[in-house]
C-alpha cells in the first residue's frame, strides 16, 4: 500500500521551496534527498523521480511522521505514523513507521545509484522494506522507538501473517565508526537478517565496508566495499563494489559522481557494470 503524502512531499521538495508552508514556521524538519533523471540498464521506465527522505514535526509530545525510500510510480516503500517525542529526543512512533534495521548500516548504493539499489532491496534492507517493494498487498503496521544512536522497532503484516522485529546502532570503535542491526522474522518459519557496517577517514574521504546477512529476505550474504571523496572541492566521487559471498562473479561496480551547481542542485551520475551489463543514470538532486 502506497501512502501519498510523503510521496507528494517528495515532489514538492524538489521544487527548491519548503515541502510545506509549515516548515517555514519551523513546525516540521525534513531530512534527506529527492532526485529526477534518466536511467538505462535499470527500472522498467527511462525517467525516473525518487529519494529517500523522512518529514516530522518539531515539537515535543504528540507529532506526525512521513517518509519514502524509491521512486514514484514504480518501486518505493512510504511511510506515515503519529509519534511522541519525549522531552530528552527519544520518539516512539505507530502506525507505518521506518525499520529500525533500515536506520543503520544502510547499503551506500541506495545512497549513489537508488535505481539499481532499489532492483536488489533484499541486499541489506528490512524484510518489511524488500516485501513493500517487490509484493503486491503488502503492508506492515507497527511502531518503532527511536533513541540517540539506536532504534527498535515491531511490525506485522497481515497478508502474510509475518512478526519482524528489528534492532539497531551506532558507536565509535577504535577510531571507526560502526552501526550494526539485526532482524528477526516469523512467517511460520524463524529466519534473520543481519548487517555491520565500518567506516573511517582515509585520506581526502572516507571508506566503508560492509557484510549484509539476507537470510529473512532469501538472499544471499553480500560484502560492499565504498570509497567516497571530494576532488577540487566541487565534486563527491564514489567508487563502490558489492560481492555475493558464494557467487562472487556477479559482483556489482558502481562510480557515481555528484557535482556541485551554482544552484541548490547538484548533478548526480553514476555508471556500474554487472554480470557483462552496464547501467547507468544522470540525475538533479536535492539534499535537504
């Protein structure tokens, strides 16, 4: 089921304006990005418009929660729950909330190239995410508690009489940082997702690396690898490989570049190559 609204704010923040006239008054913040661009080698459609952004309402006590992850009209997972924000942050949220397993060690390919991202959501994303994207009639309800570096969170889907329970956080190791989560689903059947996920400064950017246990989504384990860097101030290069652990031939390479406009825009490109195929996309973006 597709929740409109955060799909519709998703639009509108595109326009470069506030989603809402609220957020002007500073009764909403809204965090993430949205993307329009053409795509080959991926997606069923040429053009494309998505993101992953999360709306909420600023204010202690009772508030409103919106989100969405794909892209319009084709793959995406949406998101809306009526939330409590306790006086020291920590908000407990019900209704359709965000996965806590999708709050930590997220893929960086859904950050890069969201089209191939979204083609392979059983790699290192929620079962009640994966299950949104590629299930017609699939709807988990639910509420989810999240804290200062860390998230719980239980749903259910009806359809499939499934119970997923999700963990996650973050903390500093050792001059790392780490973010781990862990799933646990019962359809009938036990099964777990897991994932962990380290990142450090090296030299002009950052390196991360990654091992994702889709076991909940029937998937294989798969290790990524992502470098991401500036060159001349202008430009955010990524360079990114993904490997399945038992079928490492099928290795996904990815290299994005975002670059910087004179307007709130930035041009997004990426290009990858998989199995012999090639895709790629060309995209504006707007982080907010």
């Amino acid at each position: 089921m597709t929740h409109r609204a955060p799909l519709l704010l998703l639009a509108l923040s595109l326009t470069g304006l506030p989603a809402l006239p609220l957020a002007a008054q500073g009764w909403w913040e809204a965090e993430g990005w949205g993307e329009i661009g053409v795509r080959s080698g991926t997606g069923d459609e040429d053009f494309y418009f998505g993101g992953n952004a999360t709306w909420r309402t600023t204010a202690p006590g009772l508030g409103l929660e919106l989100g969405a992850y794909g892209e319009a009209g084709s793959v995406h997972d949406t998101y809306a729950a009526l939330t409590y924000e306790f006086a020291n942050g920590d908000r407990l949220a019900f209704g359709d909330p965000r996965p806590a397993y999708d709050s930590f060690a997220r893929p960086v390919l859904s950050d890069v190239f969201l089209s191939a991202a979204l083609e392979r959501s059983e790699i290192g994303m929620s079962r009640a995410t994966d299950g949104a994207i590629t299930e017609n009639d699939y709807q988990p309800y639910g509420a989810a508690l999240r804290m200062d570096g860390a998230a719980v969170s239980l749903h259910y889907v009806e359809e499939t009489e499934a119970a997923i329970l999700g963990v996650g956080g973050e903390w500093l190791l050792g001059g790392w940082g780490a973010e781990t989560a862990l799933e646990l689903t019962d359809d009938g059947d036990s099964e777990v997702n897991a994932k962990f996920q380290l990142a450090r400064g090296i030299g002009p950017g950052e390196f991360s690396a990654a091992l994702f246990y889709n076991d909940a989504n029937d998937a294989s384990t798969e290790m990524e690898f992502a470098y991401r860097h500036t060159l001349g101030g202008m430009v955010e290069m990524t360079e990114l490989v993904s490997i399945p652990v038992d079928e490492t031939e099928e290795a996904l390479a990815v290299v994005g570049a975002r670059i910087a406009t004179p307007s709130v825009f930035s041009l997004d490109l990426a290009a990858g190559i998989q199995d012999g195929d090639g895709l790629a996309s060309a995209g504006l973006r707007l982080d907010f």
